[in-house]
C-alpha cells in the first residue's frame, strides 16, 4: 500500500502532493488496477492532515478516472499508467540511486538535484522534437 509523504513547506498543496504521489506509483507500477488506496482515516492518522485535504486528493484522481470510491470498502485504483514493469525500472533504479549518492556528496541539495533533473527532462524533450 502506498505510504504519502507531504512536504508543507514544498510550496504544492498537500492534497496535489498526493494526487502527483499516487500519479508517480501508477506511472511506475506500483500501483495497479484493483489495489485499494490507504482509507482517509488511515492516511490522516499517518501524516496528520485534515481528511479534507485526502478527500479533496482522492475526488481530484477520481475526476481523472484513476481511482473510484466504493462506500463501505474503500477508494480503489481503475486505471494504471505505467509503461513498462516495474522490474525493469530497477537497473536505473541503481543507477540513479549512485548518480544521487554523487550529487550529495558534492553538496546538491535536494532542491538542487531537483531542479537540475527536472532542467535536463525538460531540454532533452526538447532536443527530441
């Protein structure tokens, strides 16, 4: 099951930060069809936010046909977005996580390596174009 972590002070709303979270586990399978999402209780018990906050997160993914609610038994996951298996995301998965390892241990921040990540994303998109 999926474990949100929230970030208050990122400058994105709590309830995007889940919508992007459970976006990025589809994209990366790890999140299929069928599974359930943690339960609003649940979620609010972990990382202490308004459940209004998780329903408006779970209504947002909703209105994206990703998720459906079913009273009484949860909100469960109706679409994938993953690409490939998740098992062969795991040698870039090493990779990257050496690549990371670099970066801090020549003092990138994670704002840094985020920026600098998503920079190159978003000009070698360009280069293919």
């Amino acid at each position: 099951m999926i474990e949100f972590r929230l970030d208050p002070r990122s400058g994105v709303a709590l309830y995007l930060q889940i919508v992007q979270q459970v976006r990025q586990a589809l994209l990366l399978g790890l999140l299929s069809e069928g599974d359930r999402l943690p339960t609003v209780k649940q979620v609010v018990a972990k990382v202490t936010i308004n459940p209004n906050t998780v329903l408006k997160a779970y209504r947002e993914l909703e209105i994206e046909g990703l998720v459906t609610p079913k009273p009484g038994a949860g909100t469960f996951v109706t679409k994938t977005l993953a690409q490939t298996s998740i098992s062969e995301h795991e040698p870039l998965r090493r990779e990257l996580e050496a690549w990371l390892d670099k970066a801090r241990s020549v003092g990138l921040t994670e704002a840094a390596i985020d920026a600098l990540i998503r920079t190159t994303v978003r000009d070698t998109a360009d280069e293919e174009r």
